[in-house]
C-alpha cells in the first residue's frame, strides 16, 4: 500500500494499526490531532523532530511529546499492518490524501475522521448518493420502502449509502444491487470480516460496493462506533430517507437529530398510516415527508427527491486539508 509521508503519519498518529489490545500507548483521538494539526506546515515534518524538539517546537508537555515520539516510531509495524491489509483488499486514505472523500472533508470539516479504511471502488464515496437509514426491526411497510428505495437509487444513478446493518440498511443496499446499482455501507463493526461475506465478495469485486469504516478494521460492533459513524452516512449523502426509526431513542433517531441540527442533507422521513412513532416526531422537528406508498415508480424517485428538497446547499465547514 503506497501512501504519502503526511499519510503515514496520520496513521501512525491516529490509528492503532501496529498496536496490540491493551497496550499502554494509544493513537490521538481526533481531539488531540486538530490543534496539533493546526501547529504544522504538514504531518510529515513530524518525523524529524526528536521528542525534545517536538516540546520546543509544539510547546507540548515532555510527556505529551514522548508519547508522540513513540507513536511516530512503530513504522515497521505499521509497515506489517499495512501488507496485512493489503492481502485483504482493504485500504487506508487520510486527510492527507487528495483522495480523501470530498463531502466529508467540506461538511465536517475537523470533524471528519483523520483515517479511513475500506475496501472496493473508493470512488463511489464521491458520486451522488442517496441514504437510507432505519430500524434493525422494521414492520413489512417499512421493508417494502426500503427495497423501493433501494431500486430508485440504481435506476436513478445515485450510490446507496447505509450502515449495512440488518433490516433497512441490509434491504436498502441489496435491492440497489439487485437491480445493478451501488452501494456504500458505512461500518460500525469488523470491515475485515465484512470483506469475506459471500454477499460482499462479488459486489466488491465488480466495483458496485464499497465498505469502509473510521475504526480499527478487524474492531468489533460497539454502540459508540455506530452513533459515530451515523453522521458519516448523511455527510456523504445528497438526500436521506429515514425509512423507520423509534422516537426519542436509538441510533436512527440521533442520527437524524444531528442530520437536521446540520443540514448536511435534505432528510426525508417515511410518512403515511401505521408509521412509527419517531418517523412521526422527526417530521414535526422539521423533517421532509415521504409519501408512502410512493406516487409513482422507482425510476422517478431521483426526480422526485430533487424537486421536494426544498433548495439550498448544506453549509460547509472549514476544515483543514490533513
């Protein structure tokens, strides 16, 4: 895996790539790497400075500049990590990397993940997209909505962006495949072991899917990764549809909370009889309905969406380029 000097230090600052479990080193949490960031001309120069330098230089604490000084001196196990990886398919970008994908860094700005892992067409993370988020549990209406959505993304051209969990997401990216669309799925859980489903494997392979993920990619399924990762199916997104979601509670719900709080995309919620509770409070908290059934056929939908988003561009946010 070819990566630039800025990017490799990105990841050895902030990932845990080359770190065993519970050791007492541990990479920068986003928090710490921006006003670090904000200090340097570029991570790269990082690499020449012992830690007494980094203390003059940064005006860190000696601690703070060991601890930096350490991180910055695995590259052989990250080197290890890295071929690893790469035996897997699985790739990393920065925000070092012109690669890095453009929504994310321009709506997020500091905000937006220092690394990332994937694996499949990392362009797809660029094209037009439409997201669908919701329950895990979704009654047979909500179901029909999902696969509908699914379908209009592919015959309207735009990437299905989910969470690849089951029930909503699960429905939504496969019926976009089905009917030979794309697909992102945006990972809370092991993007290693996702990348050896046999449901992956094809769709990966034909450049229709990409997985990614900002944790470790052999990380387990945590309730914090997945509320992490909601904002990054919305910021990748031109429209989002919540097909179902409780009220006041669960990651679907917060997830369209911080999406409307905002404005990363128009988010459209399911609305019609027998909908969920949440589905009904989203739309009182300024949410865009989405008529259930749906008044035409899916190869209308990405019309349908562009006319009822009601205009404007979702603020940008100043972010720097690592």
């Amino acid at each position: 895996m070819k990566l630039s000097t800025d990017a490799r230090v990105l990841l050895l600052l902030c990932s845990s790539l080359g770190l065993r479990e519970g050791a007492a080193l541990e990479p920068l949490t986003l928090r710490a790497w921006n006003p670090l960031a904000r200090r340097i001309k570029r991570p790269g120069v990082l690499l020449e400075w012992p830690a007494e330098e980094l203390c003059a230089r940064l005006d860190l604490a000696l601690a703070e500049a060991e601890r930096l000084a350490a991180l910055l001196a695995r590259e052989a196990l990250l080197d290890s990590a890295l071929e690893r990886l790469e035996e897997q398919s699985i790739w990393a970008v920065t925000r070092a990397d012109v690669a890095y994908p453009a929504r994310l860094r321009e709506r997020l700005g500091d905000a937006a993940p220092p690394v990332l892992f994937g694996a499949g067409e990392r362009e797809l993370l660029d094209s037009p997209a439409l997201a669908v988020v919701g329950s895990r549990d979704v009654d047979a209406a909500g179901e029909a909505c999902a696969g509908f959505a699914g379908e209009g993304a592919a015959r309207g051209g735009l990437v299905l962006v989910s969470g690849g969990a089951r029930g909503v997401d699960a429905l939504a990216m496969g019926a976009a495949l089905a009917a030979g669309g794309r697909a992102a799925g945006v990972l809370a859980d092991s993007l290693a072991r996702a990348v050896r489903s046999a449901e992956a494997r094809g769709p990966l392979a034909e450049g229709a899917l990409v997985l990614f993920t900002p944790y470790h990619p052999e990380a387990g399924f945590s309730v914090g990764a997945a509320m992490g990762r909601n904002r990054l199916i919305y910021t990748l997104a031109d429209y989002a549809l919540v097909v179902s979601s409780a009220a006041g509670t669960g990651g679907t719900w917060a997830g369209a909370i911080e999406a409307l709080k905002a404005r990363w995309a128009p988010v459209f919620v399911r609305a019609g009889s027998d909908v969920p509770a949440g589905n009904c409070e989203l739309l009182g908290r300024g949410a865009l309905p989405f008529p259930w059934p749906f008044p035409g056929d899916p190869k209308t939908l990405d019309a349908w969406l562009a006319e009822h988003a009601g205009g404007g561009e979702p603020p940008l946010r100043q972010g720097r380029l690592f």
